[in-house]
C-alpha cells in the first residue's frame, strides 16, 4: 500500500507530448491495475480451490447420504418380501425373495427352497408383513447393516383368522456393482 | 475515444467475471462447509447417541423390587423433558405390584441402530431383551422388546427425550 503513490508521483509527469499520451495512458493504466489484477487472480484461485475442496466433501457427503437411503430401502423392501408369502402364489413370491439375495444368503435359501415351498403350501400359509422401523447400524459405499423391525400377520391351517408376529430382523445388505442394486448377502432373527 | 473506451471495457468485463468467478468459489465453498459441518455434526451426534443408548435403555428398563427407588434414580438420571416426568409416574404407579410379585427386570440390548439423525436430535432403534423374575414366573422369562429411543444432548450427555416400545 506504501509503495503505489510512488510509480504514480514518478510517472505522472512522463508525458509531455500530446501524441504518445493514449499509449502511455494505457500503459499506465496497464501498469497500475497490474497488482490488484494479480491479487484478483489469486483471490479468485483461492475461491476456485476452497470451492473445490468444500464442494467435494459436501458431494461426498451427499452421496454416502444417498447411499445409506438406498441400503436401507433395499433391506425394508427385501426383508418384507421374506416375510410376505402366500400358497395362492408360493413360487413368486419366493422367487422374489431369491432375486433379492446375494452370497451366503443367496445360496442357504436356495438349499432351502424345496423344503419351506412344502411347507407354506401344505400349511397353506399367507403372511404379510409391514415394516414398523428401520435403522442403519453401520455402512458404507458398499455394504451396510440394518435393523428392520417387521411386523406380519401370519394365517396357516392351524390359525385360519391370522397370528400377528413380532420381528427383530437384521441384515446384511451389499451394492451390486453390476445392477447397481442392493442386495441382501444376510438375514438372522435377532435374538 | 473510442479507442480508449476499449481496453477500459475489457478490463472491467476481465475484472466484472473475475469478481463473478471468486464470488461463485466462495459461495460454493461456504455452502460446501456449511453442509459438511452439518454433516459432521450429525456423526458426532449419532456416534454420542448409540454410545450411550445402551446404558440408558439398560437403566431405564431394569428394575429390582428390593432397591427399587435406586433402580428408578437410575433409570431417571438417563431421562429428560417430559418423558422423566412420564417415567417417574410409571414407575411410582408400578412400585407396588413391582415389591408385591417381588420383580426383578435386568434388560439387554441386543442390536441397536439409527433411524434419523440430527445435529440435536437423534432416533434409534434397539432390540432389548427383559429378563424377568417374579413371583408369577418359574425361573426367567424373556420379552423381546423393540424400542425406539429419541435422544438429545443436554449438557454434554445425551439422554433420552422420548422412548416407546412397537
């Protein structure tokens, strides 16, 4: 700040012609935005860089944000599916539930299958189920655990005006990378 | 004249974009903190919250009929607003039947997560096992409970502001 009157005073009396005065006008002009000009454009770096920097977190942070959304849809949608059969539609509704799977859980309720088909019709069960609470216990971008707190309505031969059930149920949900979509790699009753 | 004007012009408008530019970094960047910070914030409150829920949902569903007015300090020193209010008639009302079954309530929480979170207020879930003994009983019995636990910071620790079983 000191230092500016000084070119200024110094240069002033320069031009003594009236010819050269529009290219010393402008050089001068040149020469004395010059420092606010550079101050400017390092300013405006600086805003470019903590723009940069700040936006990219807060894009993180949205992202991870969306990611736990999606973990946590999934695992509502698929452990309700679980819960919600029928012998009037056995075969797709367990076909639903297998398309929702992945891994160790993908592959026990294949071993499964046959078995719990017979069942739900011989019993000739119908159950469907809400999801009262969902909560996330932990996640990342590719894999999370969640509590789904499910409750369903359960009609067998033995209870033909239906059973209300109380479910703890936790799973483990992974991002598919190639659907891109949520699926779940375990189911356990939590005791 | 004219020819003045020019640089004039090309100055204010290299200048007008640079001023637009550094206003665009900064707002982005003030925006971008701000929401960061929300965001971090929100860890820490969820991260405090699960912390103490579990010593919480212990104190304020355990009770033995024998130190009952201990158990209930207990349990009431976790609660806040309202519902401390709530919980001290709850119990005071149970006491009797509580000392007459002589019941003895330990809870367990098995698995707890979050539902929502905020900066000041945070909803969990937990799976709370009762194991209770009374008179009624023969050995113990299980209730597996669900509760949801709203938790909020009061000075320091975060209590719970509001608990209901589905």
């Amino acid at each position: 700040v000191t230092r500016r009157p000084h070119p200024r005073t110094a240069r002033r009396p320069a031009p003594a012609t009236r010819r050269p005065a529009p290219a010393t006008r402008r050089r001068t002009r040149f020469t004395r935005t010059a420092p606010s000009n550079v101050v400017l454009a390092v300013l405006m770096c600086a805003a470019l860089a903590a723009g940069a920097v700040f936006g990219s977190r807060w894009y993180d942070d949205r992202m991870l944000e969306r990611t736990h959304q999606q973990a946590l849809a999934a695992a509502k949608q698929i452990t309700v599916n679980f819960v919600s059969v029928s012998a009037s539609s056995v075969d797709r509704d367990l076909q639903r539930i297998a398309d929702g799977a992945t891994g160790d859980f993908y592959d026990e309720f294949a071993r499964g299958r046959p078995q719990v088909r017979a069942a739900i019709v011989e019993n000739n069960v119908e159950s469907r189920g809400t999801v009262l609470r969902a909560a996330l216990v932990s996640g990342d971008r590719h894999s999370a655990v969640v509590l789904v707190a499910v409750d369903a309505t359960v009609r067998n031969a033995k209870a033909p005006d239906g059973r209300a059930s109380h479910y703890r149920i936790q799973v483990d949900v992974t991002h598919d990378a190639g659907s891109g979509r949520w699926l779940v790699s375990r189911l356990q009753f939590v005791g | 004249m004219p020819k003045l004007k020019w640089p004039r012009l090309r100055m204010r408008r290299g200048g007008a974009a640079c001023v637009a530019v550094l206003a665009l970094g900064l707002a982005v960047a003030g925006a971008g903190w701000y929401q960061h910070e929300q965001a971090r914030q929100r860890d820490v409150a969820v991260r405090q919250s699960l912390a103490a829920a579990t010593a919480a949902a212990q104190a304020i569903f355990s009770y033995d009929y024998r130190s009952f007015d201990t158990s209930v300090a207990n349990g009431r020193a976790f609660a806040t607003g309202q519902f401390a209010d709530e919980y001290a008639k709850t119990t005071a009302a149970l006491k009797p039947q509580a000392v007459s079954e002589q019941a003895i309530v330990r809870a367990a929480v098995s698995a707890s997560g979050v539902v929502t979170a905020r900066p000041q207020r945070v909803e969990l879930l937990l799976y709370l096992n009762q194991y209770r003994r009374n008179t009624n009983v023969t050995g113990e019995k299980v209730d597996q409970n669900r509760v949801v636990l709203t938790m909020v910071p009061v000075k320091e620790a975060w209590l719970v502001s509001h608990a209901v079983a589905i």
